[in-house]
C-alpha cells in the first residue's frame, strides 16, 4: 500500500498547499505509512531538491513526474563548475565570474556560456545556457549528473523552445518532449503520447495501482481529468485546501464552485473521499451537495497541521502584549491591526503589539508606525521561528477575512493565546469560541477602515479589561488538543486504513 499525494508545483515562498503535505509527510512517516508527494510541473530555476527540502520533504518522498521515466534520482545539486568546463570541447578564452553566475566565452566559435551557479563558494552548477552567433540554442539543467537538456532556435527574434531531451544516469536518452508553443508531444521508448495529459495518463499507468492503494489530489488543474480516468482500482481522495465556492453566485437553486475545485466536485461520484481541514467547511459542503446536487459524497475532518504539545509559559506572560503573525500582504490588513492598536493604546499605555513576517506591505506597516510615533510600543519582528515565541504574548490578532485554516491560529491556541478576529470561514470559527477565548467581531460588508478599526480596538480593551484571562488561556488550551501531532497522525491512520481495506 502507498499514499500518492499529487501536486502541480512548489517554490521557496510555498504556499498553504504544500505546507499541508509537508505536515501530512511527517505524520505518514511517524506512523509508518508508505506515501510518495508527486509534483506535475516542469522546474528549471531551481533544482526541484532544493526545495521540497526546503520545508521538510525527504528526497525518497518526491517523485516529479517528468523524471519519473529516468533513473536519476531527486538529489542537491552537486555539479562542479570546473568538471563542466572540462567537457567544454572548445578553447576557453575569457572567464566572467559576476557572483553567481560565469560566462565562459569561446571566442573563436563566437560561443559563450552562462553558468548558473547554486552554490558560489563551492562552484556548483544548476544551469548552463549556450549562446551561438547571438543566438541561444540550448540549455542544460543538472543536479549530481544532467537532468535534461533544451533545445532554442531563433525565431520572431526570439528564442523558440522546440524540444527537451531527458537523460538517465548513464547519459543515456530517456524520452524526449517536442515542443510546439503550448502543446507537447512525448516519444517514450514504447509509445508516442501526444499530450501532457497523456503523458500524465501513461504516469497513471506506470504506477500500477492497487485496490489498497490511495490517491490524493491536492491540486488538479490540467491533470484531474487524466487521474480520475486512471486512478482505478485505487482510492481517491480530494483535499479541499481553501474556500469551495463563490458566495455572491449562491443562489437556491444553483451555487458556483471555485474553479479549482469544480471539476472534482463534478465527478464526485468517482470521489472517495473530500478532506476538508474543518468540520465547519465539511458540514457545509455536504449540504451544498445535498442541496445542489445528486451526489452524496463521504467528506471527512483531518487538519493540516498540527502542533506536538501544548507550550506554557515558564513565568507570567508579559502583561498586554499582542502578536500577529503573518504574510505581510493586502489581505492580511495587518495595517488595520496597527492602527487599532495605536487607538487602543490610547486608552491603554500599557499596550504593545509585535508583528512577525514579511511581506509587499511592510513599508506600508512601517509608515503607519512612524507617522503615529508608535515605535516605543509596535515593533516589526521579521521572520522568526515562533515556536516557543506565542506563549509569552497574552493575546493573538488576526485581521484576515478569510482564513481555510490558519496555522498561526492553531499555533497561537496551542501556546493558550486568546485570540481577536472577524467572524468568518473558517479557521477563524474553529479556532476563536466568541466570549470564551476572545472574540469574533461580526464581518463587516464592505472594506470600511474606520469603524473596522474601531471595532478590533474596542474588542482589545474589552478583553484586556476582563478579570479571567487565565480562563481564557485555559479554553485555548482545551481547543488546542484536539490538533495535537499525536491526535492528527491518528486521524489520518484510520482514514487510510478504513479506505484501503
């Protein structure tokens, strides 16, 4: 039995997505569970390696489904730059080394190379490009040995990608990708695929699925229908990773799903089983396809993450203290936050507030901060490991209108934080009980900054002014233990036993 969990892409700035799957790898390995993260796109920046380690995958884990038909492994990047120049066949008569990248000409060929370096102390190489006559006419890509090559041809005065060549260890060609603009054709050893998407199918295939194996479709776009055509006589299981449907389309008689969703949601009858990472989203996406539609699908709870323990402070938390933590983006509005706690601060001296992360909007933050002289009391932290940070805060903020889950959230619980933020799906609703471990603020309709300021303002000098704050410290804590690492791994041990018997 193997869990194959199907993704498309995954860059240094991973999304919510594949932090999901990093958790869910954790717990299959602590649990003995045999799983493989498939990832659907072409990488040529960045040796794929890179950063599935990057958030905690085990090269083991990964299969990329364009090396799946080679032998070379997922590994670092180990090519030598000078092993590289070595097998140049022209004379090197210039060398430009310019940090991380070097360009090696060979001027009596009217050639040059541009070597991509990942690492610059060591001299290890990702990329090289070759420039002929002022042309680009390949690319190479490496990680121990050469992964794959590029073919370039001038054309409109540009470079036009015509072909990819894949390799096995030994040098030997795998198969090859002829390229025409968007459309692909795939010459295997046995066949001619005329499609990524069957090329995709002829990967369905190769894997020789079981009944008591199960798949689980994290994102599907340009690949759900060839597994679901494929996936049998194996289990499918779709995660639904953040809000299903378009709310200003609902109406009582049809309701728009979101697009990435839609196709799944279609074919339900071919489903398993739905995942959502709330019982909130579950309980309302069975009634939407109970209302909606004729399917009745198994839709089941299990959380994205998880934490390991409960973390108390060793002394007092520091009295008034406030933490958020977060993208610094748009639709975090961490600059509403800002501006509640400098009118909050008003009533309340006392008051301080750290903001942890990064993001397009933190000159915005900084400017609020300095322009409202409230540098002594609101500080930008940067990125931190925050695991043993929540705890000596007494209350976390959240200005989010729109929370799937909310790692941060649970993390904040977890450390026995109580929480403010508004009253919306669905993290939000899990992780705050209004009254009891802080408050939802009601959801405002439209982006109306002064009284949503001044609503996240009243509800911090509400809470700080209450006389139990151990009270709700201790019902973070009590909604904290049902995401215990312990508690979720089981969750996932029974589903995936109970679906693969």
């Amino acid at each position: 039995m193997t869990v194959y969990n199907i993704n498309l892409g995954i860059g240094w700035a991973s999304s919510g997505v594949e932090y999901a799957q990093a958790y869910r790898a954790t717990a299959f390995r602590n649990k003995g569970i045999p799983a493989k993260f498939v990832f659907m796109d072409m990488f040529q920046q960045d040796n794929l390696c890179d950063l599935t380690r990057n958030i905690g995958f085990a090269d083991e884990e990964i299969i990329w489904l364009y090396g799946a038909f080679t032998d070379v492994k997922i590994a670092p990047t180990s090519m030598r730059l000078a092993d590289f120049e070595a097998e140049i066949p022209f004379p090197i008569t210039r060398r430009e080394p310019q940090g991380r990248v070097v360009k090696l000409y060979c001027e009596a060929e009217d050639l040059f190379y541009t070597c991509y370096l990942s690492d610059e102390e060591k001299q290890l190489m990702h990329r090289v490009e070759m420039v002929s006559r002022g042309n680009l006419i390949r690319k190479d890509f490496f990680s121990y040995t050469r992964i794959f090559t590029e073919y370039y041809t001038p054309r409109d005065n540009r470079a036009y990608l015509y072909q990819r060549r894949f390799y096995n260890e030994d040098g030997s060609v795998a198969y090859d990708e002829i390229i025409d603009n968007d459309h692909s054709l795939f010459k295997m050893k046995d066949r001619l695929l005329p499609s990524k998407e069957a090329f995709i199918a002829y990967f369905m295939e190769s894997l020789s699925l079981t009944a008591h194996d199960l798949v689980i479709l994290d994102r599907s776009t340009g690949t759900g229908q060839a597994v679901f055509s494929h996936v049998k006589p194996a289990k499918l299981a779709v995660v639904v990773h953040a809000e299903h449907f378009s709310e200003n389309a609902v109406t009582d008689d049809t309701i728009l799903w979101n697009n990435f969703y839609e196709y799944q949601f279609t074919h339900a009858d071919k489903v398993d089983a739905f995942i959502c990472a709330t019982q909130a989203q579950a309980d309302l996406l069975g009634q939407q396809f109970a209302q909606y539609t004729a399917h009745r699908p198994t839709i089941v709870t299990i959380p994205v993450g998880s934490i390991d323990s409960l973390k108390e402070p060793q002394g007092d938390r520091k009295p008034y203290a406030m933490i958020t933590a977060s993208r610094l983006a748009g639709e975090k509005h961490v600059d509403w936050l800002t501006k509640a706690v400098v009118l909050a601060h008003q009533s309340n001296p006392a008051i301080s507030f750290d903001i942890y992360g990064s993001g397009g909007e933190e000159a915005k933050i900084r400017k609020i901060i300095e322009e409202q002289g409230a540098q002594d009391y609101i500080r930008l932290m940067g990125h931190h490991d925050l695991t043993d940070v929540y705890k000596q805060y007494a209350l976390y903020l959240s200005a989010s209108k729109s929370e799937g889950f909310g790692l941060t959230l649970l993390e904040a619980v977890g450390s026995g934080l109580p929480l403010i933020g508004f009253d919306v799906r669905y993290g939000n609703q899990t992780f705050i009980s209004d009254g009891e471990n802080g408050y939802l603020i009601p959801r405002f309709e439209t982006d109306d900054e002064g009284p949503i300021v001044q609503a996240l303002a009243q509800k911090i000098l509400q809470l700080f002014a209450r006389e139990d704050q151990a009270s709700l410290y201790q019902k973070s804590y009590q909604l904290a233990q049902d995401y215990l690492t312990s508690v979720v791994e089981e969750k996932w041990a029974t589903f995936i036993k109970e679906l693969t018997a």
